[in-house]
C-alpha cells in the first residue's frame, strides 16, 4: 500500500461525510419551507373560516332583527320573532392580535386591515343587528397589541388614504379611506393629511387597542364628539356634514383615547334597503324609534373605562377565547 492511500481513503471519507452533511441541511431547509407553507395555509383556511362564518351569523341575525320590526309575530312553539332576534347568536368571537412585524408600513397595513375586516364583517352600514330596546349596538372585532414596542407610529390616516384594502376584504379594491367611507381622498386632503400631525393619528405601540363595531343613536356619535376639544384641529367640516375626515380622536378621560373611522350622512328609511355607502348614517323607523343612526368603527385603548364611556347598550360576541395570537 502507498504511502498515499491512507490520505486519499481519509479525502474520500470527508467528501462522503460532506455530501451526507449537505444532504441533511437540504432536508432539515425543505421540512422548515414545508412546516411553514402547512402553517400559513392553515393560518389563510383558519381566516376564511372565521370570516364565513361570522359573516354569515350576522347576516342571519340582521334578518331576524328586521323581521322583528314588522311585529312580534308569533313563531313555531309559541316564541315571537323579536325574542328570537335577540337570542340569534353573531358568531364573530372577539380576536386577539400580535402584531408581530416591524416597519411602519407593515404595522399600518396589518392595523388598516383590521379596521377594514371589522366595518367588512358586520356588513359594512348596511344591517339593523339589534332590536328596539338596544340603542347602543357594539361588537369588539379584535384586540391588539404590538411584539415591537418603538415611538408612536404618526400617519395612519394618511396610510389608509393612499393604499388599498386587499381584494380578500373588498373585491373592488379600493383604498381604505374609500372603502370605510364611501369618499376617494382629493389630492389636496392627501397633502394635508400627510402634512397634519395630531395625536388622534398616531398608534402607540405600548398600549393595546379595541377595534369595536359600533350601531349608534347619532346623538351619541355627536356626543362624543362634542366632548372633545381637540377634533377641531382634524374634522375638516360638521360632524352631519356630506362627508367626514377618516380619523379622529374621541375623549373620555385618561385611559380613552383612540380613532373613530367614519362619516356621517343623512339616509331616508325608505333606502335601507339600496346600498348605503359605508359608514355612513342611516335613518331607520326600525321598531317604531324614527331615530337616525351611524355605523362606525371605533378604535379605542382597551379598557373597562373605555368600554364603560363608549356606552354599548348590547355587547353579543363572546370574548372567551383571550389568547393572543
């Protein structure tokens, strides 16, 4: 045997173990591409579980709401069908939410995707969900909080002016400002809201945030409104104006301070029915009120005092599942 076998026997040795070694790190790289391809695939099914079923809650709920208004007429074993609206479950469980990204933009999309789900959700203005003792309708869409805690994050309104909601949220694919409200930014608001800087436009990432439905008396939007001296500085015209700016900050002591997204317009009953542009007012002989509505998304700092300022009247989405996600 040459001097030279050994070497070579020791080379071929190490060439073999190489290959096994790539061959081990391409397995190991392949199963953790496939555990997270099963894992946003479950997470995207797990999603368009949630929002059919929710949506398809509220929908029936709506309808059994709108029947009641015509009447307690009586149903099968004797129940009346307002009795029955109220019982009708909305299977829309409050979320629990990490934000887990990083940049700006990614936390302003997530957080603008959320608003836009929660307005998506319940119909989007368009659904009487309570019945005549319920003035106060609210549903808390989800709870965030952020996994990168950093300075306030300034330009949300601005954000959801200028981007679009994903088709997945509004097939039409409009901007948020255009979705939540009905209105397209003009240039000059777009220059202004980019410009402007209020603490009602900022996310603090320290805090933990209620994204809540809202089916209000419109004398309690203006209420809270009122109550806040420093809307002045964002709300580019009166509240029961044609239109409203997308963000604004509501008061309520220390702990409540947050967003309400939306705006205010007049609608006859007799157009409930036809398409009503989103967040926008209705005004409903629902059960005989005569009262006029909004349709909100309010965004507030999750706390009993916040929940206890807004004033819900009916809070029917169960909030047992608290995990976060």
């Amino acid at each position: 045997m040459s001097s030279q076998e050994p070497s070579r026997q020791l080379g071929r040795k190490a060439a073999l173990e190489m290959k096994y070694l790539v061959a081990i790190i391409l397995i190991t790289v392949i199963l953790i591409l496939l555990i997270a391809i099963v894992y946003t695939m479950h997470k995207t099914t797990e999603r368009a579980t949630y929002k059919q079923a929710c949506k398809a809650s509220v929908s029936a709920r709506a309808k059994l709401t709108k029947l009641s208004s015509y009447g307690n007429a009586q149903l099968p074993g004797g129940a009346t069908v307002g009795a029955a609206a109220d019982k009708a479950s909305i299977e829309c469980p409050t979320q629990y939410i990490t934000i887990a990204e990083k940049s700006d933009s990614k936390i302003k999309e997530k957080f603008a995707n959320l608003i836009a789900d929660c307005w998506d959700n319940y119909g989007a203005g368009n659904l009487i969900l309570f019945s005549a003792h319920d003035l106060r309708f609210c549903s808390i869409c989800s709870v965030v909080q952020f996994k990168h805690q950093g300075p306030p994050l300034a330009g949300l309104s601005s954000y959801m002016a200028s981007n679009k909601v994903p088709r997945g949220i509004d097939p039409n694919h409009r901007t948020y400002r255009e979705f939540l409200t009905g209105q397209k930014a003009t240039p000059q608001e777009l220059n202004a809201l980019a410009s402007q800087a209020s603490p009602a436009d900022k996310i603090d990432t320290t805090k933990r945030y209620a994204i809540v439905y809202t089916f209000f008396d419109e004398s309690k939007t203006h209420q809270l409104i009122r109550e806040n001296p420093t809307t002045a500085g964002i709300v580019a015209g009166a509240y029961a104006a044609t239109s409203q700016p997308l963000v604004f900050l509501i008061p309520g002591g220390p702990a409540v301070v947050g967003f309400l997204v939306g705006s205010s317009v007049k609608k006859a009953a007799s157009e409930m029915q036809a398409p009503v542009a989103a967040s926008q007012a209705v005004a409903t002989t629902q059960a005989g009120t005569g009262l006029p509505y909004d349709a909100n998304v309010l965004v507030f700092e999750y706390s009993a005092p916040a929940l206890a300022q807004i004033g819900c009247g009916e809070l029917p989405v169960s909030q047992l599942d608290k995990r976060f996600r």
